[in-house]
C-alpha cells in the first residue's frame, strides 16, 4: 500500500515543497530511503524503526521503500523523521489515512519516539501556507515560531503517538491566543549607561543608528570599543514586524533560536577573525547564511580588524554594498538578505598602546600597521572615531545618559529625513549646504584634503547630522562635525599614492 | 661633471666589499677604513679571498646608464664640482652620485662669496612628535631664508626636516635654480628610496631637492654605512643641528663628526626628563655647541645672516589666525604634542562649536591632521 505525506525541506532560507512516498509491499523484509537525501535523512531509517517500536507500533516485516521527491533536489536534515513514520503507519494500516494531503508535517524524533524541537518551524509553515495547506504539525518548541504565520492550523504533537493522532484531527488549532507579535517590543540589551567616557564614540553610535553609516572605532584594548559596538543594536528603532519575521527565519533556518516565536531584538553578531570568507558570507555544499546574514537588520561588528583574512574582508565588500549575499554552491544558487551596519575596531598600532608612552612602536611598525588596516573594507566604512583610554574622573563621574534617550534622538532623526525626503523629493545632497558650509567644503576639497567619494560621504555624514539636529539645510557646525568624525585613513593613502 | 675611471673603480670596490665589511666588523666601521688604499682595503676586508676589479670599460658604461635611467650624474674627487669641504675629512668619498638638482647643491657647498648657507638638521628616527615639529619648523624657517635643509632621509626627525623645507618650496613654487632648499644624503644607492616606506618624501625631495649618496647605484645599505653617510651630512654642511636625540641615537655620530671638522653644533633643546632628548640635551655641555631655537639662532651659529628672501611665503601665523577665534589656541595647544578634540576644548575656554570650527578649518588647510587614534597631530608648526 502506498501513503503519501507533504513537508517541506530548506534550501538556502527558502522551504521547498517535498512529497514523502512510503511504499510497503509483500517481499524480503527490507527499508530502503530513496531521493537524494543527506546523511541525516539515511539515519532516519533507525530512528524511525526504534521510535515505532518505542511508541507500541510495528515496523512491518515486509519490502519497504521511502521516495523523497523531488528526487533531483538534495533534501537535509532531521525534519523527515516524522513524514517517514507517519507514512509507514498509514501505508502499513496501523493509522487511518485522514488529512495526509492537507497537514504539513515536520520533526525528528528520539529513539523513545518523542519529537524534539528543530530549526527552520517559520519557513516551513510559510511553505505549508503557501502550498495551500490547511495545517503544519510540528513538536511542540516550534508552536509559537510556526504560530507567525496567519491563516494557518499549527498542531503541536509531543509524541509519535500524538502526531498521528492528530493528523487526522481537521480543524484543530494549538495557536497560542496572543501571538508574540503583539507584545511591545522591549529593550533588554546592554544599555549606553554602562560605557563611561567616550563623548565622541557616543557621539558617533548616536550618529551611525540615525543614518546608517558603518562605523570604525580605534583606540587601546580596554578602553570600551567591545563595549560601545554591543550597544548599537539598542540604539536602532525596533524592527517592525515584516522586518522581525526576516530576522527570525534566517535565525530558525541557522539553528540560532528554536522556538520562541518572533524575534524581537536586532542581533549582533561579532565573529572572531579567523572566520573564513565563507563563514562571513555564507557558503558551503549546502549554502549556509554566514555570519554577515546572521547580523541582518542589525549590527555586524570586526572586531581587531586589520587580523581578519583579507580574501574574508575582501568577500564582504559587495554584499555590504548590496545589502544580500548570493552564494553559487554546485550550480546552485542561493540569496541572502545581508543589511548590516558594520561596526569595526582596531588597535591604534601593532603594540596596540598607540599615543601613550608605552608605545614602541617605531614609524615602520605604524607604517606596516597602517597599510595593514586600510585594506579592503575601508572605504566602505563611513565614521572613524578614537576612544582613548577615559580619564579617572570620567571613570568614577556619574553614568552616561541611557539607550533609551539615544534611541529617541535617533528615531526623531530617521523620521525627520523621512518627512524631508517625502516632502523634497529626490534632490542633490549639495543643495541643502547653506553658504558657510559650502565654503568650507569648497576649501577642504580645493586643497585636495577629500576625494570625490570622500566629499560624498562626508555630505551624507553632514546630512544625518542636520537631521539629528532637524535642521532642513545642512549649517557649517554640521559640516564641521563630519569632517571631525569622518573616515580619512583610505583618502590618506590615495593622496599618498599619488603624490609618490 | 664626469669621473674618472680609476674613481669609478674605487667606488666600485667599495660596493663589492660593503657586505664583507658588515660581516667582518659586525656592522661597524673601523675608523681609518676607507682612508686605505685599495690594496690594503682588500687585505684588511678579505685577507684570503681574491676581488675581481671590474673593467674599467663596463664601470663607464654603468655610469652612463645610470646617468640614462634615473638621471644619476657620478661626480669623482677631480672633478672642478666636486666641494673642497669633503677633502677636510681623512676619508673623502672618491665619487659622489648625485639626483636631482646635485650640481646646484654642491655648488653651494663651495666658497662662493655670498652664498646662501647648507644646514644640516639631524636627530632620532623614534622621535617624539614635538621634536619632529621643531624640526619642521627650524627647516621651514631656512628654507623661507633661502638656506639649503641637509639630512639623512630617515624616519623621524630628518623626514620631518625634510618636509619642513619642501612645505616651503611647494608652497613657492620657486625654481630651484638658485639652490635647492632641501637635499638628502642617502645611505646606500640613490636609484630608489631607502626606507622604501618614504617613497612619497624621496620624490618630493627628488622634485624640489637633490638626492647624494656616496655608494654606486643599486648598492644595498649596510649599518656601517649609515655612519659613513653621516660623516658626509657633516662635512658639506656650514653647520649641524641635532633636534631629539637619544643617547643612542646615530645623529651623535653626525655631530662627532661635525666637531672632528670644526662645524658649528646646535641643538634644539628638548624636556630634560624625557630619554629621548637625553642625547642632544647633553650635547648641549659641550664648549662651543649652543641652543637653537629658531632660524636666527642658526644663522648667528654659522655666522651668516639669514634674512626672509622676498619671494617665499611668510610663516603659517596668518593662515592660522583666519581659521577662526580658537584657531591660536588649538595650534597653541597641538604645539605641545597631539590632543583629542576634548584636550583642545579644554584649551580653547570658549564655546566648543568654535574649536570645532576651528579643527575643521585648519584640517582643510592641511594645518593638522588626525591620526589613526583619532588624535589630532600638528602637521606644520608655524612660525
């Protein structure tokens, strides 16, 4: 007898219907998983086996074949645990045949026969939803994740036992009530109030969350560049919602959050450096997010910059440009979604005490050093701020304002560029100078001190300075504070090069 | 300008034992080395191995080519150019090979009356910024005189001495018909830039300057050579100011020289706590070596008068006094070593959006400059 079940498996973030096909005919007592399936779908063979046994059913001593079709596209994961068991019972008689076409079901199972809680819940009821499916059955960690998508039946099943129970059970719904979406969205990361010191590094965060601009921080270990780069997601204006739901697919998808419905917080994510260029990009035979992917919608941060491999720095350049990241793995091809702000630190010089008397390094050292750090990913990188080890009254003076203040300032700022935006219409950053600035930045850029990229960064920088202070025309003082806060280390080296 | 064969081998030799001079003698020197005649070199140097002497042909066609690639004149001890001043020393270099505007500098280094003066200004390569700066400045100073700024080309207090000078004749424009205002005595061959990383300064020197060497081209500078090339920076110099120097440092040796040949010693003083100004502080003990602290100084130590030549750009006070009301104290306070933009506030004890202003103001004229720690550096100081 034949059974048929639907689940869906992950390609790159992308579910992708599979028909499960449980074939149990007269024959030499075989079991046989068929359909270009990963290791993890092979094993499933003895899972299932101890599972049907655990759970008071019998595995039929017959000829057993399962089919995963499509059988051209690669399937992974633990996921076809529970399609695979479930099929065998109903192509064996032991469970009535209610409901298979219209259920999604996903979920590995213990040896026990007990579902355990898995990745990628979101995408799969997004599938489910989209195949036209009235319900996905799921272990119960996964409820309130599948539980994001509307107009779908999510069935919780803790057992082998339970799931085929509740196969058959049209219309029931185990959705939570209240969903997490309608909870208000909480701070509960670090807080700007922790970081003594630093004006201008404070200065900088405030600026880099109003405008998006990526920001380089350098200065000695230990004086809070770890520190201030945490806090930068508490900064930005909550993720709305069509935003969170990205967030929490790529997060389900990676394994990074099981369960637990919508992310609420924008993640952060540092990874050391000697992280690949295809763990910061993603990649793998089966294309995996990498890290720049993992940080989407929120903050990606280098830490010691100039020791990351430059082939890795050299892969993230474009995607920060794009805002995603296509992976081509074994003539597949597969998108992610990689809008980060990148944060960057570095040491101010290879002994890393740079500008205090502990310094030894010698011009070579800095030359080296210099050169070292201005590599690949510096000319994407807006802002460049030192934070200097804090004085002793800044580290025993009162605590700095909160996060929450910051992120009034910077929400007021994103919302003041949005009404001047609508309001003006597309129009050249040059015509908001007013005459003082456009002098100055006339005689910065005369004497050959700014590049013509550099004079449109520092225009977008001066902008989002103006708006902070909601000021429709972008005044010298804001022009001034721009060329304070800019990056210049890649100009310098371009005038150095031509000028030799 | 030309040099004769039999100089042309010496200078050869020369290049062919450099590396068995650094092994034998560790680096150094002996004092009396290269006053030796050939033959007793090659049985000093490499008592057991044979030289081959180069043809006399080739080494002329070497020249030539030299003289074709990179514009390298070789200039021997005959020659009616070459400056009487380096036979006061025992061991005068046999050939001088010299870039850009050579002729112009040696002939300065002659006797001719109402000449303008060569100073050579030396000091540590791990300076500290404010000496670097009071190098500059002595240098910006010269060069607006018209005198010729000599050095080393090495990191620290010769690169800022050099760029000092050439700030001036960049800013004139001047042609260096009458005199180069800068000029760098290199320690192994004058083709490329050594070290490589002050390629930029080479060309600016090299446009604006001359660029000497005693060692052929292609010659790799050894650490007895830097020495050697010191005592070359004293003998073509009328005198020898040392900016921060450690009690190390080899712009001693400079200075060593210098008395060895009767030139004035002076010295820019530097804090008397700080270990790296040890060595020129104590300089200053000596009988005859006297304090620097601007241009006349140096002219009244050389005995010339030194006046501000008509066609060169007065010092940086004016630009900086249109910078902005905080625009004196901010250089006021960079003056004494670089500062954050907090550091500057402190200083300026007016509102803080005028030093911002200020900073803004001054970075666009190329004033100061931030470094990598975000602290802001003086990059010219001023008169």
């Amino acid at each position: 007898m034949l059974a048929r079940l639907r689940t869906f498996t992950i390609d790159g973030l992308e579910p992708r219907a599979v028909a499960v096909e449980v074939d149990v005919r007269p024959g030499l007592p075989s079991f046989t998983i068929v359909g270009l399936g990963d290791r993890a779908v092979r094993e499933a063979r003895e899972r299932v086996r101890a599972a049907l046994g655990n759970q008071g059913y019998e595995l039929p001593q017959r000829r057993i074949t399962v089919n995963l079709a499509p059988a051209s596209l690669p399937k992974q994961g633990p996921g076809f645990d529970l399609p695979i068991a479930l099929g065998l019972l109903v192509a064996s008689g032991q469970v009535p045949a209610g409901g298979l076409d219209r259920v999604a079901v996903a979920g590995e199972l213990s040896l026990s026969g007990e579902l355990r809680p898995g990745r990628g819940a979101l995408p799969v009821a997004e599938g489910a939803r989209a195949a036209g499916l009235e319900a996905v059955l799921l272990a119960p960690d996964q409820v309130a994740e599948a539980a994001l998508v509307p107009d779908l039946g999510v069935r919780g099943a803790r057992t082998l036992r339970e799931a085929a129970a509740a196969l058959g059970e049209e219309g029931r719904d185990d959705r939570p009530p209240t969903t997490d979406a309608d909870r208000p969205p909480e701070h509960e990361g670090p807080d700007l109030r922790d970081v003594r010191g630093q004006p201008l590094a404070r200065r900088a965060l405030e600026i880099a969350a109003a405008g998006q601009h990526s920001l380089l921080l350098v200065g000695p270990p230990g004086t809070g560049k770890t520190m201030l780069a945490r806090r930068l997601p508490g900064l930005l204006p909550p993720m709305p919602t069509r935003e969170a739901l990205e967030v929490t697919r790529i997060h389900s998808v990676s394994g990074l959050r099981t369960g637990g419905g919508l992310a609420v917080e924008r993640p952060f994510r540092a990874p050391h450096h000697g992280t690949s260029a295809s763990g910061l990009v993603g990649g793998g035979s089966v294309p995996r997010p990498g890290e720049i992917t993992l940080a989407h919608r929120g903050v990606l941060f280098l830490d010691e910059l100039p020791e990351f491999r430059r082939d890795a720095l050299e892969a993230l350049r474009q995607p920060l440009e794009d805002g995603r990241v296509t992976v081509l793995r074994g003539g597949r091809r597969s998108v992610f979604p990689a809008r980060v702000l990148l944060v960057a630190a570095a040491n101010p010089c290879p002994c890393g005490h740079g500008g205090t008397p502990r310094c030894r390094c010698g011009d070579v050292d800095l030359e080296r050093y210099r050169r070292k750090l201005s590599g690949p990913l510096l000319d994407r990188i807006d802002l460049h701020v030192g934070c200097p080890r804090p004085s002793a009254e800044e580290i025993a003076g009162p605590a700095g304002e909160d996060s929450a203040a910051v992120r009034a300032r910077v929400a007021a700022a994103r919302r003041f560029a949005d009404a001047r935006r609508r309001d003006r219409g597309p129009r050249r950053l040059d015509a908001d100078l007013d005459e003082g600035a456009a002098g100055l930045l006339g005689r910065c850029y005369a004497r050959g001190g700014l590049s013509a990229r550099g004079r449109t960064r520092i225009l977008r920088l001066a902008r989002t300075i103006a708006d902070l202070d909601r000021s429709l025309s972008i005044g010298v003082l804001h022009l001034a504070e721009a060329l304070q806060l800019r990056q210049a280390i890649a100009a310098e080296d371009e005038q150095r090069e031509q000028a030799a | 300008m030309s040099a004769c064969p039999e100089c042309l081998a010496r200078t050869a030799l020369l290049a062919a034992l450099s590396g068995d001079v650094e092994r034998r003698f560790h680096g150094r020197r002996p004092p009396a080395l290269l006053s030796l005649d050939d033959e007793a070199l090659i049985s000093t140097v490499r008592p057991a191995g044979a030289v081959r002497r180069p043809d006399p042909a080739r080494l002329a066609d070497a020249a030539e080519a030299a003289r074709r690639d990179h514009g390298i004149e070789a200039i021997c001890r005959h020659d009616p150019v070459y400056p009487d001043r380096l036979r006061q020393l025992d061991d005068p270099p046999a050939v001088l090979h010299v870039r850009g505007a050579g002729a112009e500098l040696l002939r300065r280094c002659g006797d001719a009356p109402g000449r303008a003066p060569v100073v050579a200004i030396v000091g540590a390569r791990r300076a500290p910024d404010e000496g670097r700066l009071a190098a500059a400045r002595v240098a910006a100073q010269l060069a607006a005189c018209g005198a010729t700024v000599l050095s080393g080309m090495a990191y620290g207090i010769d690169a800022a001495a050099h760029d000092g000078a050439l700030r001036i004749a960049e800013a004139g424009d001047a042609p260096i018909g009458d005199g180069p205002l800068t000029a760098a005595v290199l320690a192994g061959g004058i083709e490329r830039a050594h070290p490589s990383g002050l390629h930029a300064l080479y060309r600016r020197i090299l446009r604006h300057g001359a660029i000497l060497g005693e060692l052929p081209p292609g010659t790799t500078p050894r650490r007895w050579t830097f020495p050697a090339r010191n005592r070359l920076i004293a003998a073509l110099a009328d005198g020898v100011v040392v900016v921060a120097a450690s009690q190390r440092s080899g712009s001693l040796i400079t200075a060593g020289f210098a008395a060895d040949l009767d030139r004035p010693i002076g010295v820019v003083p530097g804090p008397t706590m700080d270990d790296r100004y040890a060595g020129s502080n104590r300089l200053l003990r000596v009988e005859g070596v006297r304090p620097v602290l601007d241009a006349s100084d140096v002219g009244d130590l050389i005995g010339a008068t030194l006046d501000q030549l008509p066609d060169r750009p007065p010092g940086d006070d004016a630009a900086v006094a249109s910078c902005g009301t905080a625009a004196p104290a901010v250089v006021a306070r960079l003056r004494r070593g670089p500062g954050t933009i907090r550091d500057l506030e402190d200083a300026h004890r007016g509102p803080p959006t005028e030093v911002l202003l200020a900073v803004a103001e001054l970075e666009a004229r190329g004033v100061l400059r931030r470094g990598l720690d975000g602290r802001l550096h003086l990059v010219r100081p001023g008169s």
